[in-house]
C-alpha cells in the first residue's frame, strides 16, 4: 500500500511514518523523502516491504516540486527559517526590485539544479 499523506509544519517525517506504523500495525513502513519540520506537504508513505520497493523504485525517476515563500531583505545562519534571522535589506531597497528582477532570479531554480543540504 501507498499512501499520499499531508504532513503538517511542526513534525517530523519519521513521527508521520510511526503513526502509520501505530495505525496500521505493520513495521516496515518508510516514505519517500524528508520533508523539514517546519515544512509541510505531502509525504508518500510505502507500508509493507514490497511497497516500500516499489515506493523507492517510482520516486527515483519522478520530478520533485516545491512551493516557497520567500521574504525579501532576510537571511537566516542556516538557511531555513529554524536559523537566527538577519535584516539584509530596507523596506525601501525591497520595494525598488522589479518582476523582470526577481523572474531572472528565480529562473536559476528551474530545472535540474545541485542543492546543497
């Protein structure tokens, strides 16, 4: 069995997987990729052991997408919002960055891209 679960901000994916273990009684249960605590989404969540192979072998060739929300004039020590948040930016200096800016920027994060961890 495969599942599509939300999970929401505030929990692990590990804690999501041991309430499906809890719920479902079965001890072979993984999910397909972390998702951050304080990130929220779906989390697809193989029960059995041959779920679980079958979950690995559909999401190695499956593209990922992520929404975001970004705030301007903002940078944080670990690059995520759990981090110590510095102003970089004035209100003022925010406002001054066009569309044509800031969809030339974010075009560096279409496709296939290097992440780092």
């Amino acid at each position: 069995m495969i599942l599509n679960i939300y999970k929401p901000a505030g929990i692990t994916s590990h804690d999501a997987v041991d309430k499906v273990r809890k719920l479902t009684g079965e001890r072979r249960v993984g999910h397909g990729g972390t998702l951050d605590t304080f990130a929220e989404g779906v989390l697809v969540i193989g029960v059995g052991r041959e779920s679980t192979k079958r979950l690995h072998q559909i999401l190695k060739e499956v593209d990922k997408e992520y929404i975001a929300n970004l705030e301007l004039g903002k940078t944080s020590t670990t690059g995520d919002p759990e981090g110590e948040i510095k102003i970089t930016a004035s209100d003022k200096e925010i406002a001054s960055i066009t569309a044509e800016r800031l969809a030339m920027t974010l075009r560096g994060f279409v496709g296939q891209i290097e992440q780092t961890p």
